[in-house]
C-alpha cells in the first residue's frame, strides 16, 4: 500500500480535486497507525480512517484473511467510487496488484 498503491493517488490528488473528489484511505489499523502513514506518506491532502475492527471491510464484504502472513483478518485492496452518497463503483483486486484500484485507474471511471 504505501510503497505502490499510495504514491499514485498523492500525485494525482490534484486531478482528483479539479473533478470534485475527495480521496479517503482506509485501512484495518488503528488511528495512531493511520495517523504516522499519513505523516511518513507526505499525503496531508488525502483523508486517512481507521477501521480498527474491521467492521467496514465486514459491512462492505470485502474481508481477506491474511492469516497465513500473521496478518488476521483485513480488508481486500480495493477502490470505490462514492457520488452523492452512493456507491456507485467497487473496484476489487484479487491479488496483490494495482489493475482495477489505481488512481490512474479510477481517473479514467470519473
């Protein structure tokens, strides 16, 4: 996340403003973890949450286990697009990569 996924929404945050989104990370961490990303990462302008329980990751079924890397439960990557209060896209990925949830990605989706 911080190395790759990221780095692509900070450079584009701008473009995502210009077209009225905001940008929100979040992530199955605590706020203290959330709020050091935010200030090691150098993205002030994006909004960082914590989903602590994972109860969002729950609610939004996009729960992975990540047992097998002492990791638990967390949240699958994944990006959403939200207009007037409605989801109106989910891009999931199903592995580790970036096709469906990059900022270059969802810019071409708004």
């Amino acid at each position: 996340c911080h190395a790759q996924h990221l780095p692509g929404y900070i450079k584009n945050i701008d473009e995502f403003t210009q077209k009225g989104y905001s940008v929100i990370f979040m992530s199955v961490n605590d706020p203290f973890v959330m709020k050091a990303w935010e200030e090691n990462s150098n993205s002030k302008d994006i909004t960082m949450i914590a989903d602590g329980n994972g109860q969002l990751a729950l609610a939004l079924d996009l729960v992975m286990d990540g047992s097998a890397f002492s990791l638990g439960k967390r949240c699958q990557r994944f990006a959403m697009i939200i207009q007037n209060g409605e989801i109106t896209t989910i891009n999931t990925e199903d592995g580790p990569g970036l096709d469906k949830s990059s900022a270059e990605s969802i810019l071409q989706l708004i």
